[in-house]
C-alpha cells in the first residue's frame, strides 16, 4: 500500500484523468468494484468542472450549442485539469484553447466573446477599492504628472470582432441576428465591478488608450500624450471626470519623479 498522502495524489490524478486508472490492488471497497466507483468520482469531477465553464460561458455555449460545447469542454479538462481548489479561478485557458480547435477555426469570435466572459468571471472575481471624488483634491498640489490609481477590477480588451455586440445580443432570451454574431468590427471594451454586477463600455481609440495608460502606472502625462496622439481633439478634462463618475479612481498621488516631491 502506498503512503497516504502518495495514494492520494495518485487517486486524484487518475480522477483527473491525468494518468490512468490506479491499480485495483491499491484499492478497497467491500464488495464493490473498487474501479467502478472511482469512475463514478470520475464522472462526478467532470460533471462539475463542465458546469462551472457552462456558468463562466453562457454566451460561448449558446454560439456553438450545448452538445459541441460539452465535448470541448471534456477535452479541455482532460489536458487542463485545476491546479487549484477555487472552481471560480478555473478556465482561464479556455478561450485560448478554443482557438485550437479545427471545427472553431473559421468562427474566431466564439474564442474572442470567450475571452470577454473569462474578462466578467476575473472582474467578478476581484474585490472593489472605496472610489475617491473630485472634491479631495482640490486642495492637493499633485504635480505636473500624477498616478491614478483606477479599480483593480478594471479589464480592456481590444478585439477585431464586435464581442460586446454579441454579448449584449446575447443576453436576451430571444433569437440572435447572426448578422450581429459575425459581424467583423473592431471594439475596444473596458468593464470592471460595481458591486455584485460588471459594467461594460465601448471605448473609442484614445480614450482606451489614455485608461490603458493609467491602469498600467504610465502616470496622467503620458497617458494623455498618448491619447492626443491618437485624437488630437481628446478631451482630458472629461475623460476624468468620467473616471470619477464612474467611481473608478481609488486614488491620486504624486508620481515618483515629480518635481513637487
């Protein structure tokens, strides 16, 4: 008999289907087959790893129907089994798995709206800072080019196909026009969590660039030289007050090379 804590590992890993079925020799169930339950956790494993990408994916089951999708989502989890326990952390590679399929290549936005689900589940997932307010820093000398810090829930995603579009359609109940479906249009979405639900906007050029900027701590400066090199006509003022309306800065302060400091 194998230590516990090996038996244990070699048990899991044949649930997992990461290798084959143990020996029955390891194992006892009275008068039971003991491989025939062990199938059964098999199954059941299965069973709850495809439902949980069922839940992180609606939209992705609905464009390539249930059947298809439970078949990849079978070989997805046979190649990828969870590393950890949180099913919430589970199918991150999904959508990239999707790309690899033959049958999807020809259909490459049902890998880019499983990418902007996975966006929602990791959004979802991510706890919301207190928001900060115009108001406190009207006193406050920042510097010519200081850090805003926005929501660590927020995600932008740049696709060349209209993935909001088809989100967005998708959440009715009622048929989809599949001239929305595979319309190839570029959109550049950004969403993040407000309270127990995510928002979601489309961004136009420079306004995405200019939020990309700030998220990755390139600091107001160059994040706005970005932006007006993309629209010369890029509004700073309204950019920002639409980050504070939006409650997604959590704070400001003065960059780490500014001459204030």
């Amino acid at each position: 008999m194998l230590p516990l804590e090996n038996l244990q590992t070699t048990i899991a890993r044949s649930v997992l289907a990461i290798e084959p079925l143990v020996s029955a020799k390891m194992l006892t169930a009275g008068q039971a087959d003991p491989l025939a339950r062990l199938r059964i956790y098999q199954n059941n494993t299965r069973s709850s790893l495809t439902a949980a990408l069922m839940a992180v994916f609606p939209v992705t089951v609905r464009l390539i129907d249930e059947r298809f999708f439970r078949y990849v989502a079978s070989e997805f989890i046979r190649r990828y089994p969870p590393v950890e326990s949180r099913l919430s952390r589970y199918g991150a590679g999904f959508p990239r798995f999707l790309k690899t399929i033959d049958t999807l290549s020809d259909m490459p936005i049902v890998a880019e709206t499983a990418r902007l689900e996975w966006a929602i589940a990791e959004a979802l997932d991510t706890a919301s800072l207190p928001p900060r307010s115009l108001a406190e820093f009207d006193n406050t000398d920042l510097g010519l080019s200081p850090d805003i810090l926005l929501q660590p829930s927020l995600r932008l995603i740049v696709s060349h196909w209209s993935i909001l579009s088809v989100w967005m359609a998708h959440q009715q109940e009622t048929a989809v026009d599949e001239n929305i479906t595979w319309t190839r249009r570029p959109e550049r979405v950004a969403l993040w969590r407000s309270g127990n639900y995510v928002r979601l906007f489309l961004l136009d050029r420079a306004s995405f660039a200019f939020w990309h900027s700030l998220k990755h701590g390139f600091g107001l400066e160059h994040a706005t030289g970005r932006a007006l090199a993309l629209d010369p006509a890029f509004d700073l003022v309204s950019a920002l007050v639409r980050l504070f309306r939006d409650r997604l800065v959590t704070n400001v302060r003065v960059a780490a090379n500014s001459p204030s400091n």
